[in-house]
C-alpha cells in the first residue's frame, strides 16, 4: 500500500476494496479504517467444534472434517441450473455435499482434498447430506480459527471481503489510543482497547471474547454516560424564560380540575414549577405508570407558561393520540380562553397552514401535533414549553430538533418529556441520563386493580359471553391481535396468529352480531383512525378490535375488558401498555391473556403479568429476562447506537454509576483526556446519526 495507514485511511485505500464494495461500506456508516475496526461482528460461528458425521442430528447446524472420496462431475439441470453432488467422508461415516448452481465448486472438491464444512446436517431416506456448506481448506501448517465473525452485512458485501478488509486494518489495533486510564482498567479487570478491538475481529476462545466485548461495552457505556453528562451541562448553561406563578391564576386552573391531584402530581407539579421559574431551560422526565395521569400534570405546566405570555407544544407519537390530547387540553384550558389548536399531517392543507399562522403570529397558544410540529415550515411566535409525550417512541434527536426549532435570540424553551414505559432504576439513569426526573408512583383514587387471566383458544367461548355481558351493563372491550391481516406466510410459519381484519369479521358475523364494533389498525389512514377512536370512546362502538396501535396512551375510561390474542407474541412492557388502557375508570376491569402457543418462557412472561400490576415490577422482570438490549431497543428511531453494548451485561450498568461522577469531579486530570475526546466524538456522531466505535 503506498499510503501509510492510520485510521483515518479512507477505506477506499485498502486492498480489496474497489467501486461496489466502497459504495456498500459507505452505507454502513464505513469511510475509514478506523471505521471498519469499529465495526465489529453481529455473532460467530464455533466452526472449530468439530464433530465426527456420524454424531451429527438431523438438523443440526455443525462443524465436520471431511475428505473427499472421488472427483464428481457438475450435473447441468437446464440453462444455467446445475447441481454438484460429491461423497466425502471423515473417519465415522460418509455424507454427501451438495452445491445448487455452483458448478466452479467442482474444481476445489476434487479427490483426496480436506476440508472444515460448516452448516446443517440433514439425515434423509439415503443417508446424510449438508446443502451449501461453508468450506475452508485444511492445509499443513496453517490452522483454522476456532471461531468465525459474522459481520451484518448485504449483497454485494460478502463475508470473506469484510474478512479480508478487516484483515488489512488490524495491524491498526496495536497504536489504539486507549480511553480508559490505566488505573481504572486495572481496577475492572479490563484489557487494553487494541486487544479487546482484535479479539472482538478474531477471538480466540469464549473466555477472551468475553472479555473483550466486556472491555468495549465498559468503554462506551463510560462515554456514554459523559457524553450526556456533558450534553447536559451544556443545556444548563444556555438561557431559557423565567415564568412566575404572580397573577397567573393558577389556583383557578386546579380548582378547575375535575379531580384533586394525588400527592405524587402535586410533587410533580412542584417540582416543574421550580424548573420552569429558573433562567435555564428545564430538562424534565416524568415518569408515571399508565393512568397515574401525566397529562394533569403537563396541562398545569402548559398553563402557566401561556398565561405568561407565551406559547406552547406537546408532541405526541401518534395521531389518535395528538387529537385525544387536543380534546383534553381544551377541556382542562379552553375556559381559560387559551387556543389549543391540533396540528398533524393527516388533516387538509388549508387547515395546517391556518394552524401554522396562528402559530406564527401568537393568536395559537398552544399546538398539539406530531411529528409535523417539528418540520421546518412550522414557526412560533415564543415558544417557551415543549411536552413530548410517551418519549420513549421519540429519539433525543427529535427532542433536540424540538428544542433548536424554540431558540430565539439565544433562549430555549423548557422541555418535559414524559414517558409510560417504567424503566428500571439501573437503566433509566442511562436511557435518561440527560433528563431530570420526576416519578408518578401513585395512582388516582378509586381505581380498581385490573384482574389479568391467562387463557387459551379453548376459552373463547367463555371470553365472548363475558365480553357481551360486560358491554350489557354499559362496558367495553377491547381485542388486540398481533397482526392486521391474515397472509399465507403467517398460516406457515406463525402457527395462525390472529388477525385484526379477520378476526373482526369473524367476530362481528358471528357471536357478537348485532354489537357495534370498530376495527383499527396501523395501515388506515391517519382520519379513519381517529374516527374509530372517536366512535369507541363516545360509545357508539363497543368492541374495538385492533393492532396494537392502541397500545399508546389511549384513554377510554369505560372500556372495562382487553383481550389480547397470542399474547405470547408480545414483549412484558408492551401487554403491560395495552393492559393500561383498562381500569382507567371505577369499575372492576379485566385482562385477559390468550396464549396461542409459545414455549415455557413465554408462559412464564404471561405469568409475571398475570401476578403483578405494577409497571417497576414488570420492568424489572422484563429486564432480567431479557436483558438491557430490549430497553435499548425502546429508544430506536434514530437513537444512540452502540457497537458493542447493547450486548453488554447489566452489571456494567451499575458498575459505571460512580466513573462518571468521580471523572467529571477530576476534569483536568490529563488521565481523562482520551475520555473526553471520546464524548465530544459521541456527540458529534450521533448527531450526524453515525454508530459509535
Ligand atoms: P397517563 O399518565 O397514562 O397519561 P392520563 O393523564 O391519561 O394518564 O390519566 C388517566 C385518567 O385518570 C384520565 O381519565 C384522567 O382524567 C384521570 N385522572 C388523572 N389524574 C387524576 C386524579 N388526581 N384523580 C382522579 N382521576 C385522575
Ligand atoms: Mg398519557
């Protein structure tokens, strides 16, 4: 290579890697070596477990020895299909190899040559054969690694290129700059970065990968955690608008309220209160279970700030979510004379851009939208507080586009975020590190607890009939299926999981004929949807069947029964959102879990919802058994990305608590230098929506 490599090589340079493969790489997010060292393997196949043929069960994907009895010939099917069949054998048993239209195969496989094949075994009526294996030549003095990375990757990337490529940049691993002090990487047992980096391409055995992983996954949790912390410091230090409670009247608006707050809403409100008098931007997360009654609690806030003569927002992840929060903010605030008009991409031009005016030139108080709210044709006049609603489903990007869109002569707008998705303590203070936090641990009076029963196909019957009795005395229900309609692929493979458009039209001929039932999924458009919701929640409608687009927020106070079919099919947070659209009311509700299948783990995740109501407690069970890589998932959408922790063990979690706070306390220490340049690299690109290395 005549350019001397370093990491910031563009790959463009390295052997190997030309037009096709440079244009695949660069839509990875690959520009540089540094780049595709960062780049580290989905998973690994153990291909140096070798096992002899005859151990092999049907159906096993496994790694043999083989040496090939004879030379075969291709067999030309028509045109250019073919089939390469060939005996080979180790020393317990002989199977054949077969190859689908890769005649050149004939040409390596030739007699007496060796070979490691990876890949399923199968056992038939005429003996063993594996379809397309993986071969790697065993030749005298050059030993196979025992495992080999498998990178994420599309045609017309392959494997062994990404191999090669990586193969060309290791040497890099050696002049790594480390990011973690010495001292702390003694102190955790950790390895060099460099070597932790090579091992992660070419591990050695499961003892050193995973420490290697570990090494990585300690390192970005730690930069990670700065990166926020320092995010944070930075939103501190900016200008925001110092409201006050004189002459507000704000005692009016509670008096208002059709309820009293519980103790946990006044100890939310308090603590807004006190952000929202401050100079700097407030930076609030509530969290409160499903139904603790968030949007209280942000309504006071909104309040305030419009009747300090400013405007306001409150994003929401859905449309049917926006428009019932438009309904109840009018309700909470139009009698102070305060405009909240709804704004989202499903309603008629001419009416957006009305809202848009009004938004530009402060007749709007307040708008209540989508995702549209944050396009760049939406202007407001002073913007002073922005809600984001269930803010798991929005990534801090968007918060962030939220955020820059209200900075005017250098002042930004205050920021409550909100989220329904209880998130453990060890976790949260990662996922939400950035976010001051308030918890809604209390639930309004007089709310009954939900009865959850798990049940199966069997019970439909008994589940209709208590279904038409509930909606008799003045009840509803709702029945969530995992899919919209019913496909050829999902009767194969899914085993028949419920579909919404069937099932609602099984349903509405059938047993509850003459019922008035709604149906509701992700694909209608964004009106129809709000319209079945509409229809439900006045009534008109009894029985909403649906996707799990409901599951968000949806408050229908008199729906007393949910019916989730195949609940197998669905994660412990999510049953437990879709659980909380009942027992929002005084009535006793009911759940009712049906199984259509699943294994043992399942049945226990059913029983976990089945034993307890409290969203912590769900949470933490969903994170023992799944592991902190689903609560991460939860921040998709153009979220932080990690290369290696997502991975990562919970116990790294609580072990990098008091790193941060120890290294923020010792900033000039020139031992943290690397670690700083490693936050400020983090930010950088995740805002250019880069993966971080
Ligand atoms: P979530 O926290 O899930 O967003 P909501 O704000 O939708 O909950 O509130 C759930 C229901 O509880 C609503 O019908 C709301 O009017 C009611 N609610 C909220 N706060 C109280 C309270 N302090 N007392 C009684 N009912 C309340
Ligand atoms: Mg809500």
């Amino acid at each position: 290579m005549a350019v001397k490599l370093t990491d910031k090589t563009p790959i463009r340079y390295i052997k190997g890697i030309g037009e096709a493969r440079y244009a695949a790489f660069s839509k990875l997010g690959i520009e540089t070596a540094g780049d595709l060292l960062g780049f580290y393997p989905r998973a690994y196949e153990e291909r140096g477990k070798v096992i002899p043929i005859s151990k092999a069960l049907d159906g096993e994907i496994c790694s043999v020895e083989i040496t090939v009895r004879e030379t075969s010939a291709v067999r030309i099917i028509r045109g250019k299909l073919s089939v390469f069949r060939t005996i080979v054998e180790d020393e317990s048993c002989v199977m054949e190899l077969v190859f689908f239209n890769m005649p050149f195969m004939a040409k390596s496989l030739t007699k007496g040559r060796r070979f490691r094949a990876y890949g399923r075994m199968k056992i038939g009526l005429y003996g063993r054969e594996m379809v397309s294996p993986k071969l790697e030549p065993i030749l005298p003095g050059t030993p196979l690694p025992y495992y080999v990375p498998i990178y994420k990757i599309s045609p017309p990337l392959t494997q062994k290129a990404v191999c090669s490529a990586v193969n060309e940049v290791l040497p890099l691993c050696e002049g790594l700059a480390e990011i973690l002090p010495e001292s702390l990487r003694r102190d955790h047992g950790l390895l060099k970065r460099g070597e932790a980096v090579r091992l992660m391409h070419r591990p050695t055995d499961k003892q050193t990968l995973a420490l290697a992983r570990r090494t990585l996954s300690f390192t970005e949790i730690t930069v990670f955690r700065l990166a926020l912390a320092s995010m944070r410091r930075s939103v501190e230090k900016g200008n925001s608008f110092a409201l006050t409670l004189k002459n507000s009247g704000i005692k009016h608006f509670f008096e208002a309220l059709p309820f009293e707050l519980t103790g946990a809403q006044k100890r939310a409100v308090k603590e807004i209160f006190a952000d929202l008098q401050r100079e700097t931007p407030m930076a609030r997360l509530v969290q409160g279970d499903v139904g603790s009654g968030k949007t209280a609690v942000a309504a006071s806030a909104l309040y305030l700030c419009v009747k300090n003569g400013f405007q306001a927002c409150m994003m929401a992840p859905t449309e049917i979510l926006a428009a019932q929060h438009k309904k109840t903010l009018d309700k909470f605030l139009a009698p102070f004379g305060i405009r909240v008009e709804l704004l989202i991409s499903g309603m008629p031009a001419a009416e957006k851009r009305c809202v848009r005016e009004g938004l530009a030139d402060g007749s709007v108080d307040i708008a209540v939208g989508t995702h549209a709210l944050i396009t760049d044709n939406t202007l407001f006049k002073s913007l002073a507080l922005a809600v984001v609603d269930e803010q798991h489903r929005f990534g801090v990007k968007q918060r962030k586009a939220l955020l820059d869109k209200s900075e005017r002569e250098g002042r930004r707008a205050h920021m409550l975020v909100m989220s329904a998705t209880p998130i453990p303590r060890s976790l949260s203070l990662i996922i939400f590190g950035d976010l001051d936090v308030s918890l809604l641990d209390e639930l309004p009076p007089g709310r009954q607890k939900i009865e959850t029963y798990i049940a199966t196909k069997d019970n439909s019957r008994e589940i209709h009939e208590f279904i038409k009795t509930e909606i008799a005395q003045g009840g509803r229900a709702y029945i969530v299926c995992p899919l919209i309609e019913d496909s050829e692929e999902n009767e194969e493979s899914s085993g028949g999981k419920r579909a919404a458009e069937g099932y609602f039209k099984e349903l509405s001929d059938g047993v509850f004929e003459g019922i008035p039932m709604g149906l509701l999924h992700g694909r209608m458009k964004p009106k129809e949807k709000a319209e079945v919701m509409a229809d439900f929640a006045a009534g008109k409608t009894k029985i909403l069947v649906s996707t799990t687009v409901i599951e968000v927020g949806v408050d229908v106070p008199e729906a007393t029964v949910m019916v989730i079919e195949n609940a197998e099919c669905f994660g412990l947070s999510q049953l437990h959102q879709l659980r909380g659209r009942i027992g929002r009311g005084s009535k006793r509700s009911v759940c009712i879990l049906v199984r259509g299948g699943g294994n043992d783990e399942s049945a226990e995740r059913l029983a976990v919802m089945r034993d307890t109501c409290d969203g912590f407690k769900v949470a933490e069970a969903d994170l023992e058994k799944r592991g902190p890589g689903d609560f991460f998932g939860v921040r998709q959408s153009g979220e932080f990305s990690f290369a290696c922790a997502a991975i990562g063990d919970i116990s790294l979690l609580s072990e990098t608590e008091h790193i941060v706070n120890a290294v923020l306390a010792d900033r000039e220490n020139i031992e943290y230098a690397e670690l700083f340049k490693a936050a400020d690299v983090f930010l950088e690109r995740n805002e250019s929506g880069k993966t971080v290395n």
